[in-house]
C-alpha cells in the first residue's frame, strides 16, 4: 500500500473489476479516450489485462485507487513498460466518472511518482496524452512534469486524429521538488 494526500494505492481486489470496468472501459467514447487499442466489448468474465493482474509482472504495475480516509475504490493507476535499462516509465491512471475534478487524479500522480522514483530507482517518467486532456496535463503540470513535444495526429479517437503531448519529470527535479516542500 501507497498513500498520498487523496488516495492510496493499492492491490487490485477481484471486486474492484466491475466497477472499474464499468467506470472505465464499457463506454465506448470514455473507453476510446483512455486507451491506445481500439475499443471493443467486453464480456463479464473476459480477462481483461487493463483489470486482471497477477502482481508478479514487475514492468508492468497496476493499482487500485481508493480514498485515503473512505477507503472507497475512486479509480486505476498503472506505472507500466518500465525499462531497467534505460532507467524509465510510464504513468497512467483513470479516475472513476463520479470521482473526477476532486482530486484525485493529481494525487495519484504524486504518489506513482515516489513509486518510480523511490521504490523503483527510476530516473525518468513520462505521460502520454490527448493534447485536449486539460485534466490530465493539469495533473503532470502540477507534479511538476515539463511538456516536451507534441505527436502530431498520432492518436485515431472516434473519427478524428487528435494530438498528444509527452510530459517528462526527471529524478533530480522530482527530488529538488520533495527538497522544496518539505
Ligand atoms: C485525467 C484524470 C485522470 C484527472 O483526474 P481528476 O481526479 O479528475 O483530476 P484532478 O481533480 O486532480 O484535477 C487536475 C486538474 O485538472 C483540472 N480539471 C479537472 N477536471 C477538468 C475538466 N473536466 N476540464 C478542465 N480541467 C479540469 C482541475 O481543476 C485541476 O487543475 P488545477 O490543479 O489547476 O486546479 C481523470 O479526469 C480521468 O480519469 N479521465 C479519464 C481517463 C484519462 O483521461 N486518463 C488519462 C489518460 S493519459
């Protein structure tokens, strides 16, 4: 268990899949947003690997995002294609509908941040997304994650071709941050 400010992360529990399945990925227009496959259906008892994890893939890390008083589930946070070579990873999180613009989603960032960073050993982070994600880059940008560049037409999204913007955040300016607020 990992607790910031908002949320806490935690193991994903069996009964956390159809909440999250149907917060998340069940929508077609949420689900189109948030993932870089194609949308599709998804069957009750499929094993959907955005929600089913073992806990042994160590490249590939999944939470579950509950309240850190309430204990209520609020969402998904994942630290995933880490590279022990080069030292890096990536961020992503879903914040169930009901739960949005609270908070919370900042605060999982934080704390997927001291993950990679502290429990990892990782030197760099990056976040993909949708250049109109105003939420999303509001939550790296607070965390202290710089844009770096824009993908021009790189994501397919429901008709249309839309941007994406790379946020990366870097061990030593992560730790200047924690040295400042401390
Ligand atoms: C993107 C997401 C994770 C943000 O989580 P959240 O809990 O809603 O975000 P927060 O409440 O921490 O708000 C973050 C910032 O965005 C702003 N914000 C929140 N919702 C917003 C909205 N709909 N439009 C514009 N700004 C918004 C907040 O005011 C805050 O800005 P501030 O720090 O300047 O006050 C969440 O909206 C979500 O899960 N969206 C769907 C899945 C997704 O897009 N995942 C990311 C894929 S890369």
């Amino acid at each position: 268990m990992l607790t910031g400010r908002r949320v806490a992360l935690r193991a994903r529990h069996e009964e956390d899949i159809p909440l999250l399945r149907t917060g998340l990925y069940d929508d077609a227009v949420t689900g189109s947003r948030a993932a870089a496959r194609p949308w599709t259906p998804m069957p009750p008892d499929a094993k959907d690997p955005r929600l089913h994890v073992d806990g042994l893939d160590v490249m590939n890390v999944s939470f579950s995002v509950v309240d850190v008083e309430s204990d209520a589930l609020v969402g998904t946070a994942t630290l995933w294609g880490i590279d022990a070579h080069h030292r890096g990873g990536h961020v992503g999180l879903g914040i169930l509908p009901s739960a949005r613009g609270k908070g919370y989603g900042t605060d999982v960032v934080a704390v997927l941040c001291h993950y990679g960073f502290v429990v990892r050993g990782l030197r760099r982070l990056q976040i993909e997304t949708l250049a109109d994600n105003t939420a999303m880059l509001r939550a790296a940008e607070r965390n202290g994650f710089t844009r770096e560049g824009v993908l021009r037409s790189s994501a397919w999204v429901l008709g249309e071709f839309l941007d994406e913007v790379v946020l990366g955040l870097l061990a030593p300016e992560w730790q200047a941050r924690q040295r400042a607020t401390a």
